[in-house]
C-alpha cells in the first residue's frame, strides 16, 4: 500500500514538471503571437499630396461688394505667394510648391504646376519676371529651391533644378529674384542681406545692423530692395550689374527712408519709384524715390498721416490712384489724392493677413488660409 501511494506521489510530481516546464514556453508563444498581430496591423497611410484631402474653405468667405473670387486649388495653408506677368507662385505648409498660369485673373479656371518641397515646409517664395523660375526657401533646413517648368514627352511639370545652403541662423521671412540675381533675407536677429548667383554661389552679404529684421521689400524691375526693422528708418539698397551684361556687380547703399519715431512694419516699393513706409507707431509715409540720390539728393515725402480706424498698417501697397492698407483681417482703401477712405473689408480672412499684392486691377490677400482671395479695387472718383 505505501509502494502505492509513493507511486502515486512520484506521478504527480512528474506531471507538475512537465507542466512547469512546458509554461513559459506558453507564455513565450502567448508573446509572440500578441507581436505578430500587431506587426500584422496595417500602418497609417502616409499623407502625401496625392491623397492628402484638400483644406475645407467653406468655413470662411468674405462677405463684400468687392470680393471677387479666391484661388483654392491648394491642400494645405498658403504660407506665401508672388505674381509676375501670367503667372502667380504660391507657396504652401504642407511642401507643394504651385505656378500658375493665366490670361487674367478675372478667367473661371487657372492651369498649374505642381511640386514638392521633400521634408520641409517653405517660408517665402518667389518668381521672376519671365514666369520660368520660382524659388523657394525651407523653414527647417534653411535651404533654397530652385525650381523650373520642364517639358517631357509633351506634358509639362515643375521640376526641382537646384538646391544649395542658405547659411541664414534663423527663418528666412524673404526672397527677391531679379535678373542679375537672388536675393534672401534672415528674420529676427539673422539681420543678413545675401545676394546669390543662380548656380549657388553668394555673391555679397549685406547687414542691417538692427536688432531684428521683420520683413523684406523688394521691387525686381528697379532691383531695389529695404529690409522692415526695428528702428524708424530703412536703408534703400540698389543692385549694380556689369556693364553690358545681366551679371550681378554689386550693392550701393544709395537712400534712407526716416522719420518714424517706432519701428517699421512694413515697406513697399512701386515700378514709378515710389516707395511706401508703416511703422507701428501708426504713421504712414508715402515717397518720391525717384532722386539723384549719386548727388546726395534726399527722397521727397509725397504725403503722410497717422491711422485712425487701425492700430498701425502691417501690409501696403501703392496704385496710381490708391492707397491699400492692411491690419490683422482688416482692409482699408483710400483715395491717394485726398486720403478719404473710399472702402473697407472688416473681415477679408478668417485669420489675419499675411499679404497683400496688386495684379493689374485686383488686389491679392493671403492668410494662414487654404486660399488667395482676389478683390476688385474701388474706383476713386
């Protein structure tokens, strides 16, 4: 009877080891099984421009006698856009990088190119005077793109065409392209001016010298550009070519543009050499750049006064018979002879404006919005 029961013992014993042992091999299967459905779980698809869905712009339109219509053929937010002549480059936060192209801005359907800014999101964009290069610069990596329309086996893209080092230690708020050259400019305490040659290579840097450099203005017909700081007054600086050529020479200091007791907001220069400066101590200067400034000749103020409606102008431009301001979502016309403000759109965006450009006879506005709206100008009587 005991050799039974001492049996028995040695059997469940034996039955207890075997189940230890086969145990953690369970758990171990268990984990691996539980790893392998989740590996098996299908990844997030990628969101690239192809099934990127586009921004809705339903959430916000103006509600104006003088809104006409908005370019919306984007799938992302607008961070910056230029025209010349035909065409119209927009620059947007998801990388696509749009040329259109046009008779007029008042035709129902627009043509376009598209492109990507691979891993980075642009901060300025510009075109030149032809239509057939826009360049763009990076937000993350600071770089400028170069891009051009290609044609292969008869259908046209935008192609990337060069691509080089910015050497800017902040955001690059601005980008000129003339005939001689490109132009870029640092924000905030990057108060660097640098001149490119189209293969890459700088050719001058020029400094403000201010504490912080808000925003560039640039006029490619003229080869003219200032740079909005901090103080009062800006520095006009105009590019040089060499003789009997296109090739960039140099830059001359040749004006300044004074007078403000606060920092500038904004400045803007027309094709009839006449320039326009904010500042945000409200005041608005409107000048004749058109001096023998070789001669030491100052530039005449045309007209000047203070906004009453709007703390200070932070985007203008110049028409022959207008003058356009604009604050946060707000845009303000005026008769330049008079200034009797002919208009105003209290609510242009849903979110405050970015820019404002003239084509012809539209005015562009951009915000941190999927769109460009486009608005007709009021006549001044």
């Amino acid at each position: 009877m005991e050799i039974i029961f001492v049996l028995l013992g040695l059997g469940l014993l034996l039955v207890a080891v075997v189940v230890f042992r086969k145990s953690p091999q369970k758990r171990k299967d268990s984990s691996e099984h539980t790893s392998s459905v989740q590996s098996a779980k299908p990844k997030p698809k990628k969101k690239t421009l192809k099934n990127l869905p586009k921004v809705k712009h339903e959430k916000f339109t103006p509600k104006h006698e003088l809104y006409y219509n908005s370019l919306s053929n984007f799938h992302s937010k607008v961070s910056d856009f230029d025209t010349t002549e035909g065409y119209l480059a927009a620059a947007c936060q998801d990388g696509s990088i749009n040329l259109f192209k046009f008779q007029s801005l008042n035709q129902k359907s627009f043509n376009y190119l598209q492109a990507k800014l691979e891993r980075d999101e642009p901060s300025a964009i510009a075109i030149n005077k032809a239509g057939n290069l826009v360049v763009t610069a990076g937000l993350y990596y600071r770089k400028i793109h170069l891009f051009a329309p290609k044609s292969e086996s008869g259908k046209k893209t935008l192609q990337e065409v060069r691509t080089f080092n910015s050497g800017h230690t902040r955001n690059i708020c601005g980008i000129g392209v003339s005939e001689s050259c490109i132009v870029t400019c640092g924000e905030d305490v990057d108060t660097h001016v640098i001149f490119w040659g189209f293969d890459g290579t700088q050719l001058a840097v020029y400094n403000t010298n201010q504490l912080k450099n808000n925003s560039l203005a640039f006029q490619r017909d003229l080869q003219m550009l200032s740079v909005a700081t901090w103080m009062g007054s800006a520095r006009v600086i105009q590019m040089q070519t060499k003789k009997g050529s296109e090739e960039f020479e140099k830059y001359l200091s040749i004006m300044d543009l004074s007078g403000h007791s606060k920092g500038l907001s904004c400045i803007y220069f027309t094709p009839a050499m006449e320039a326009v400066t904010c500042s945000i101590d409200g005041t608005v200067k409107v000048w004749n750049t058109n001096v023998k400034w070789h001669l030491k000749e100052d530039p005449k103020v045309l007209f000047q006064f203070k906004t009453s409606t709007i703390p200070y102008a932070s985007h203008s431009v110049l028409t022959k018979d207008l003058l356009v301001l604009a604050h946060e979502s707000r845009i303000e016309f005026y008769n330049r002879k008079n200034l009797q403000m002919l208009d105003c759109v209290e609510k242009a965006h849903g979110t405050n404006i970015q820019k404002i450009s003239v084509y012809k006879d539209y005015l562009l506005s951009q915000a941190s919005e999927g769109r460009i709206n486009i608005w007709n100008l009021p006549v001044s009587s």
